[in-house]
DNA sequence: CTCCAGTTGCAACACAAATGCATTTGCGTG
DNA sequence: CACGCAAATGCATTTGTGTTGCAACTGGAG
C-alpha cells in the first residue's frame, strides 16, 4: 500500500502542480485497484480517519484526467469509472465490462484498428471500443450455479 | 408521420403485447429520427396534447429495449440514447458520437470485427464500438469560425 | 516565517432516472 | 357489447451521481 502512495506522489509531483494528502492517496487506491473504479468504490477504499471529502474525491479524479494520469470512462450505468493509466496506452486501448459484477478493466490494445466508414463530413478524433461479457470470476460462478437471476 | 405511426403499431403487434398509444406514439418518433435520441428529445417531439408522461415515456423506452425494437446506449454525458433497431444490424453495429452538439447516429458495420484478446476465463457476449469526433454540421461550422480569427 | 493561488470542505443544487401507489385502459371473455 | 382484470399510465416523491458557490485551509515559493 505504502508502495502505491509513494508511486502516487512521484507522478504527482511529475506535473509540476501541488503533492495534497487527497490526490495521493486517491491516485494509490486507483494504482492498487488494477481495474477501473467508480467515485464511489475510490472513496470506499479511502481510509475514513482521513477525512477525505466526496467532492474532493470527484476534483481529484477529474484533475487526475486532465493531467493524463488517469483514464476516464463511462460505462452502460451512467456511472464514470476512473482507471490508471498504463504506459504504452495511448488512451485508446478497449475496455471489458462485465455483466455480472460490472467490474471494468483495461484490455491490451488490438493489433489492427478497425475504423469504420463515417458518413461525409464527418471527423473522426478517438474511438472506444467496449467489450462486454463475463469475467473470469462471474464466469466461473456462473457455470457452478445453473440458473440464477443477475445483480 | 403517419407512415411512421403504422410501422410502429405493426412492430408492436408483433411482440404480443399491448398496442397503447403511448408505444406507438414513442417508438414512430425513433422511427422517424434516424439517430439516437435521450428521453429528453423523444419526449419534446412528442406531441403535447397527447399528454403523455415523462415517466411512461422512460418505461416505453425501457419496454421497446426490452422487446429488442429500441437500442439503449450510454453516451458521454451520462444520459441515455435510444435508437430503432434497424434490420441487419445485429445490434452490433458501431456509434458516432458528435463531441459538439452530442448527436449520436449508427454507423455501418466495419468489415471485419477487430477481436481484442481476452484474459484467461473471460467471456465475450457483445461489443460496442464508439466513435468520437465531429459531425459533419459541427465540422462545417467549426472550420467557418476558426477562418474568422481565433477566440 | 509570510503569503497567496491552488485546494479542500460544506451545503445546496441540478438533473436523469427510479419507485410507490392510485387510476385508467387494452383487450380477451362471457 | 358490456365486464373484468392485468397491464399500462399519471403523479408525486425519492434516489443517486455529479456540480457549483463560497469560505476556510495549506503547500511550497520566496
């Protein structure tokens, strides 16, 4: 954990703008998560004595974006989902959503881009590809118990 | 218009459902939109003596997904998109979402689907494609107020 | 140490979407 | 063709995510 905090605060100071508590610490939950996380899952792994406030916690994720650090995107809930990003990752690279638990990760990109056909006049600047099914665990689950309703 | 409101009446006799006004006053306005539409516009082009509530408006969208005759899809900005199913596309067919004014239309399928590699034990059901960028109303006017000198 | 722009906390707000419940309506049945 | 009832709708209210205005605080440059 101490391990991510110090990794948070050496990107942090990497932009030039000011090393807070807040940003520290959040961008250590989202370095120790390995998967992209909700505002909500971010401020549930903040530790409570340190007092961190909701909308601290939305301008530090929105602030993470900005600089690049982190990755955000919006999944099939409505619900913004924060990611680290990897090096190598231009932003571009797709996304998996899982089904069952909503869980979201980042996947390696694809060797060839598919770029389809606009219509004329039309611009094209970025792409997000999705892809949507279950997750190792949820799949596993899924398979043991035959029939259930989904969360 | 009314050519619209008959297609809808046939699509939803053919669920085995209730025909309600309110369906077919709905899904003959995705009919006759071409694109994708959020509650909001659905709801503003309906007509108003109608007096159709904004909530039936959310369950007939909801309904139409449900029965596979609407497409719901999650843009940028958190709200919900509805488009008709067109024929042919398996629901599988990419979007385009205008950075500017937020429109959003279906794009043709790509000729080939690109596949990304899934990590062991994942599943893959679906993907969506999402293409972002400038409409070709947005480019145009774009281009013409960067020609007039920077703001 | 001092200063202050950049941050944070708090409260209030914005807004899409969901829910509970009473009322209405489509449509199969008698 | 009237009747009955489950499905559908209208209305008020609630939920949940995310935003904004403003006062108080603080990192770090000097």
């Amino acid at each position: 954990m101490k391990d991510f905090e110090s990794t948070a605060e050496t990107l942090i100071r990497s932009t030039g703008d000011r090393v807070t508590g807040a940003r520290v610490h959040v961008l250590a939950v989202l370095l120790g998560a390995g998967r992209a996380l909700t505002h909500n899952e971010v401020e549930a792994r903040l530790e409570p004595e340190l007092g961190i406030n909701r909308v601290t916690v939305y301008r530090v994720l929105e602030w993470l974006t900005q600089r690049n650090i982190a990755h955000k995107l919006s999944g099939e809930d409505r619900v913004w989902r924060f990611s680290v990003q990897e090096q190598g990752h231009g932003g571009q690279h797709p996304h998996f959503v899982c089904n069952a638990c909503g869980r979201v990760l980042c996947l390696a990109d694809s060797d060839e881009s598919p770029k389809p056909r606009l219509p004329v006049g039309f611009q094209s600047t970025e792409m997000e590809l999705t892809v949507k099914g279950l997750c190792d665990a949820c799949n596993e689950h899924s398979r043991r118990t035959a029939a259930r309703g989904k969360k």
